[in-house]
C-alpha cells in the first residue's frame, strides 16, 4: 500500500478540523471552489493581516488600501486588455470530450516546460508530435484552442450592460489613482493596496487550493515618477539575498538559481526597477514569516514571450512543495504606465500625477485675440463669440494658417489678419503632467494558507503537530483542567475568561484525557496549552506546555495573558516564561 501524500494528509486533516474542504459538496461539487472553516477563516484572515503589515502598515506613510467591486463594466478590461489577452489554451478530447489546459498536459505528458508564448498552432503541433494523449481515455486531442478567463455577467436587467469579475484588484487601483493621489496630497511615491476576491475561469483546476476560480489577492500598485525612479527605503533591504534564474538561464531551461544581493541584483541590471527589487526582498521576508525558510524560495525572471500583456518585467516567486514542486506564490512585475495610459486613452479622464519644477521655467508663447475695432465693424453682434472661440483656439496654428492664407474661419466667418492680434507674451511654467509608472507584487492568498499549511505540517511520535509560526496560528492557547471534578473545570473557565478578555483567541476544552486534549491542540496549531490542576487551587499557578518542544513551565495565572503575548510576538523564549516543570521526553 502506498504512503498518502503530503497534500493528502493536509485535505485529511484540513477537512477534520475545519481549515478548508471543496465547496458545494452536497451538490457534488464544483473544481476550482473551496471553502473555509472556522479555523482556516482565521488562518487566512492572519496570513492576510501580516501581508497587510509587511506591505502596507510599515509603509503607511505612502502606501494606503482601497476596496473596490469584484464585478467591473466591460470597458475597464477593454481599456486594460484583459478581454483580449486574458487567455489560457484548451484542448478538448475527441473521443470523451473532457476539456484541458493545453500546456499544462504538455508539460505532464512530455515534459516541455516554457510554453507560455506559444500559438495554439505551435502547441497542437508539439501535442501531435510528442503523443500527448486524454489522460482519462487515452483519446486523441483536437485542436488547440484560446480561451478567455474572465467571469461575464450582466449588471443589472438590462442587455448589453456587460460587467466582468474582476482577475486581479489592480484595476481598482488604476481607476481610482487620480482620486487616491488628490486625497494623498498628490505627492509621489504613492501605493495604493487592496485584499479582495478575484475571479479566474481557470480551464481545469485540479491542484486544490494552489489553483482556484476564485480567490482572495493581495496586491499592491506603487506609483512612481519615471523621472525620480529611486525606491527610499532601498538602503533596509539593499544587502538582502535574493534567489534568482536569471532570463537568460530561463530562456535555456537551466533551472539554476543565483544568489544576488538586492543591490547587487539591481546594480548587474538583473532587476529592473528599484521598488521591485524593494518588494521582492520584503516578499522573502513576509514568506519566512510564514514559515518558509530562504532556501526554499525563488525568484523566476519570466522571459519576454511569457509575460503578462501589461509588463516590461516580472519575476514570479516560487516556493518549493513536496507534492506540486516549485508552485508560484507572487508576481513582482514592472507595469510601467501600461495601464494609467490605457484608461487614460479609453476613459478620456486625466489620469495624470504632477511634476514640479525646482526653479519655475519661463516660457514665451504666442497669442491671439480679436482686433474689435476693425473686427467689431464687421463682425457686429457676433464679435464677442468669434472673440471667445478665437481664445480657445491653438495659437500656434492659427499664426500658421493666418500666415498661409490671409485668413482664418471662426464661427463660420472669414477672419482676416487685420481682424487678429498677434502677440508674443511670457509665460512662467511651475511643472508638467506625466504618467506615473507602476512597480507590483501580487500575492494569492489561498496559495500561501495552503504553502504555510504544508510547511507547519509535522508528524512526531505517529501524532500530528502544526507548528504554525505563531502570529498567525488561528488559536493561541488552549486552556485545560487535569481532571473534570474537584473545582478544577471551574477554575479553568476562569482563566480561560481572562486571556479572552485580554484579546486573545484561546479555547477551552474538558471533552478528553490532557495527553488526548495536548494532541487535539497540536494538530491545530495551538502554540501554548495551560493545564489547571490541583496545585493552581493552592498557588494560582498553571503548567503551560509548548505545542512544538513539550517542554512545561510553570507560571502564575495573573502573568499568562502578558506572558502569552510576548511569546507569540516572538519577544521571549518559551523557557523564559516560567520556571521549568517538565523537560520533553
Ligand atoms: N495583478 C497581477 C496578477 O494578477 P498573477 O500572477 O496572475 O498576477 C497573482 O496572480 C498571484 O495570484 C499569483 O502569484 C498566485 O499566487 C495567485 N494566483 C493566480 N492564479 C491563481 C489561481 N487560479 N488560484 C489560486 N491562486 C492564483
């Protein structure tokens, strides 16, 4: 009999205890859909705050969050090309018609890896040539075809008010830049984040919750002005390692990662823009912080055939999981202007930030204006009109025509170079628009619940332990009594009541054994279980054990809730909360 898979021993225990399981379930459900338990909503509630922290709070003098709607009007993915590059490939089988993504079975059944960029006349050839077969009936595949991700619906009754689920919440960010920026005192660097669900009509999901049709993203636009691209905050990060396949190797298949300093990896022109590089080494950080070790992460320079249609460079990072190999956790990519322009050109709206100059220049330009005395004579009743549309009119090409022709139309009438006055006159310019550029990381949420899952996953002794890093662990203690008699249920209702009070989430449980209660906490990640037992009736001290060593200290009830807190902020050792009571076996 074969061992079950790491994954499978997660998708057990995650349906056990309440992390997350296929949605629909009575109904048979439907792949691609999962949901949350009372557990995992809480896990994945962390994983998203401490993104928040990393990304947003540390930076919350020029990085804010926004909330914006899930569906958008079909001109918001006409402007940002979504609707005509938001495309995988399918092919279907001929013989039982089940449907699958084209380059995905290539790279299962053959091994070609790279296929991003491919035509679907390319990819049906590679599939003819290498014998990629239906995996389910062995038939022969049709073929490839392109198709589109987005999630269409209608906004409201009527027809034709096409709307979209949103793919990514970056869109959000671009329309309202111009709003976020005034509100922000339109100054530069500025970052506008957002948490929020995003639809994907993925082809054939079947990696659970590392491929889904919908999920939470955790992303961040940072505008910036190309004239002043330096990130300020580079000096915190610049000796931090970064481990990248450079494009070159990429473009090779030489899956081989090099170890940059972020400076180093700027300065050799590996990464292109400063905020990127910035946010990749903050992006390592906050992965540790989920428990995934350096060495296990990667960065990927995506060559020029596979990248998005929005970005000049991205890197992809990518953890290492024992059933999925290296799985693809965030996108670092450089969207330049792509999509401000984009929207400013379909919406017609200035979606542009301000430079000032640092000594205002003075510029000359050309004016025009009616001549009323010989005008008026002419002109009459309509002179004020012709004067006012005259006025609006491009000074330069009026001179141009005037000095052509003689004359110039206005309102329909001959206006002769006698009826204008041209003047030069100066003008002092204090800045100019321009088109911030844009630097995005972009994290999917149930990706890193599943990574950091897979990571906490132990088994010690034949018994499940989690060792969730311990900020984002969705219970933080367990409160038990030894026995169920004698006061000691009593009193650990009491104490169970003060870490609640004190803010944290903590449970309380009578239903078993302690050795059978210590398992239960362990296998749910619970990083500190207090036992009340006779002496806490005596001294009102309690045993606080520690989910990942066992070791047992002993400490005063009226400590616990400060205690507990600097021990899952990482401010003190377990073994220096209390006096040691029990070495682990
Ligand atoms: N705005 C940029 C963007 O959307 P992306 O690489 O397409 O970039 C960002 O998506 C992240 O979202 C990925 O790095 C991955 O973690 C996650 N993601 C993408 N597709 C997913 C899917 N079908 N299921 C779960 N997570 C997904």
């Amino acid at each position: 009999m074969s061992m079950p898979s790491k994954y499978a021993k997660i998708v057990e225990l995650a349906k056990r205890r309440g992390f997350f399981w296929p949605s629909f379930e009575i109904y048979g459900g439907v792949s691609g859909y999962y949901d949350f338990g009372p557990l995992g909503s809480k896990l994945k509630r962390n994983i998203e705050n401490l993104w928040r922290e990393y990304f947003v709070e540390r930076h919350s003098d020029f990085i804010v969050e926004i909330e914006t709607p899930v569906i958008m009007p079909k001109p918001v993915f006409e402007a940002s090309g979504h609707l005509k590059h938001f495309t995988d490939y399918m092919v279907q089988c001929c013989n039982c018609g089940r449907i699958y993504r084209a380059d995905h079975l290539i790279e299962q059944q053959a091994g070609i890896t790279g296929l991003e960029g491919k035509s679907p006349e390319e990819l049906s050839n590679i599939i003819r040539n290498s014998g990629v077969k239906c995996p389910e009936c062995d038939g022969v595949l049709g073929p490839v075809k392109k198709f589109n991700l987005l999630m269409k619906t209608n906004i409201g009754p009527y027809k034709g008010s096409i709307g979209y689920g949103r793919p990514e919440a970056a869109q959000g960010m671009f329309v309202n830049f111009k709003r976020v920026y005034e509100q922000m005192g339109g100054k530069l660097p500025l970052g506008i984040a957002q948490i929020g669900r995003v639809m994907r009509n993925e082809i054939s999901p079947r990696q659970g919750l590392i491929r889904v049709r919908e999920f939470t993203i955790m992303e961040l636009e940072l505008f910036y002005d190309p004239k002043n691209p330096s990130c300020h905050l580079l000096s915190n990060v610049e000796d931090r390692i970064l481990n990248i396949i450079v494009a070159d190797d990429v473009a090779k298949s030489i899956w081989r990662p090099q170890r940059f300093t972020v400076g180093e990896a700027l300065s050799r022109g590996v990464v292109k823009t400063e905020w990127n590089a910035y946010f990749m080494a903050v992006a390592v950080e906050f992965l540790e912080a989920l428990g995934v070790p350096d060495e296990k992460q990667v960065f990927i320079d995506k060559p020029p055939a596979e990248l998005a249609h929005y970005s000049a460079q991205t890197f992809d990072q990518l953890v290492r999981l024992e059933d999925f190999g290296w799985v693809e956790v965030s996108g670092h990519a450089y969207r330049t202007d792509y999509d401000l322009s984009a929207h400013i050109k379909k919406s017609g709206a200035d979606l542009r930030a301000f430079r000032k100059f640092e000594t205002p220049l003075v510029v000359e330009r050309l004016k025009v204006r009616l001549n009323m005395s010989v005008a008026g004579r002419v002109l009459r009743e309509k002179a004020k009109a012709v004067a006012k549309e005259l006025s609006k009119m491009n000074p330069e090409l009026v001179f141009k025509r005037i000095k052509e022709t003689g004359w110039v139309e206005v309102l329909g009438e001959k206006i002769t170079q006698d009826m204008i006055i041209i003047e030069k006159v100066s003008e002092k310019i204090h800045g100019e628009r321009f088109v911030p550029h844009v630097a995005e990381p972009s994290f999917g949420a149930e990706r890193l619940f599943y990574v950091t899952l897979e990571y906490a996953y132990r088994e010690v002794n034949g018994r499940i332990v989690l060792s969730l890093p311990k900020r984002i662990t969705p219970i933080k203690a367990a409160v038990f009594p030894l026995v169920v008699r004698d006061g000691l249920p009593e009193k650990a209702r009491e104490v169970y009541k003060l870490l609640k009070n004190a803010g944290l989430d903590v449970i309380y449980d009578d239903s078993a054994f302690i050795g059978r209660l210590y398992a239960r906490a362990d296998e749910i990640g619970v990083p500190v279980a207090i036992t009340i037992d006779y002496d806490t009736l005596k001294d009102d001290t309690v045993t606080l054990r520690d989910r990942d060593t066992w070791m047992q200290v002993r400490v005063n009830i009226r400590d616990l809730p400060t205690l507990i807190h600097d021990y899952i902020m990482g401010r003190k050792a377990f073994d220096e909360l209390g006096i040691l009571f029990r070495k682990p076996a």
